[in-house]
C-alpha cells in the first residue's frame, strides 16, 4: 500500500483488540514480537495483565492466600482493561467512561497506551528506524482514540496525526492517519478468517 521495498523495509505492526500484540517486521519477515510463550505476555489486553513482575505469584500466594491456578486465571481472565478500569474489558465502554471525566477509566487508557508505545519504541530500536506504523484488530481499527494517544507517545520518531483524517478511519477503512512529511502510521483493516483459510489451503496442499 505504501509502495516500499519489500526487502529493505522496517515495519511496527500494532494488532490490538480483545487480545492485542505487537510485531516487528524487517524486510517482510517478524524479528520480534510482544509475545511470549502464552499470549498473556506483552501489551496489556481485555483481561489479561500483560507484562507484569514474575514476583506476583509469590506475593498473592503468601499475602492473600491464593493458588498457582487462581492467580493464573486473574492474570488471564480478571486483569487488563477490565482490571484496571473495574467496569469492562470493552475498549469503547471504557473510552466513553473516560470521555465522561471518570479518571479510572481514563487512567485505565492511559496504561493501555503507554504500554504499547513503549514496547513499539523499543521495537523501534531493534529495527534501527521506522518506515510505518500499522494499526489494526478491533481497536486499532476503530479507536482513533488510542490511535492518537499512542502517536502522541510516539512524537520523538517523528509522527504527526491528521486529527480529521484518524477520526474518520474506522469500520473497515484503511489509510494513512499522520500528516504529509511526518512518520507513516496507517490503518490496515485486518482480515484472520482470509489468513486462516490460506494457511489451511496451504497446509492440505501438502
């Protein structure tokens, strides 16, 4: 979409919805990504904690008394946005908590942002420089919200949101968000059901 050269490209890829990860591509191919050895490594999610001290475990044990099995499912089902906000693991209910003036809510956004941008800035450093920034998943398609949030964290490589254009980039749209002359962030509309039934077609024809 953005006509680079396919071997000689640096490329953040932020999937964010429900679960959310970020990627680093270099000359078409993943170098690195958010995730660990379960999903629960990484940005912080729906209900997922994200990257947290290993020390938790230990701590919730002897402080509170609960089980390997018990923190395990509070890391993976009762943390995140839904943790941090106590209200919902829905991204837009918790931007519309927000846009209220509920500073919970608000705070909740503020780590979700953060977060990411700094594992994207790392990313970044990895890589030696940034040609785009794509957002995508149900989040990074439809919240210019987030979209600009994490942006503005991102200010030091050089983007600069189009306010009129992020706002009007959601529901399937896809398209560059940042000023002419700044660093490239777009949306790409995302599409795992095509993937999944390529990868499958790929894998009976063998």
């Amino acid at each position: 979409m953005l006509g680079l050269d396919y071997d000689n490209s640096a490329i953040l890829v932020a999937h964010l919805g429900n679960g959310a990860s970020a990627c680093a591509v270099k000359n078409g191919k993943s170098v690195d990504t958010t995730m660990g050895l379960t999903p629960l490594e990484g940005l912080v999610m729906g209900t997922r904690s994200g990257d947290i001290d290993p020390n938790v475990f230990s701590f919730l044990n002897k402080q509170l008394g609960y089980s390997l099995d018990e923190i395990t499912d509070i890391l993976n089902k009762k943390s995140g946005l839904l943790g941090l906000s106590e209200m919902d693991n829905d991204c837009r209910v918790i931007e519309d908590a927000a846009a209220q003036g509920n500073e919970r809510a608000q705070l909740t956004l503020d780590v979700f942002c953060n977060v990411l941008a700094k594992k994207l800035a790392g990313f970044a450093a990895e890589m030696g420089r940034i040609d785009a920034l794509v957002f995508t998943g149900g989040i990074g398609e439809n919240s210019s919200v987030i979209r600009k949030n994490v942006l503005e964290r991102l200010s030091i490589f050089g983007f600069e949101v189009d306010e009129k254009t992020n706002e009007e980039t959601f529901r399937g749209k896809s398209g560059v968000i940042t000023k002419p002359g700044s660093t490239v962030a777009m949306v790409v509309a995302t599409n795992e059901e095509l993937m999944i039934a390529r990868d499958t077609e790929a894998l009976i024809a063998h």
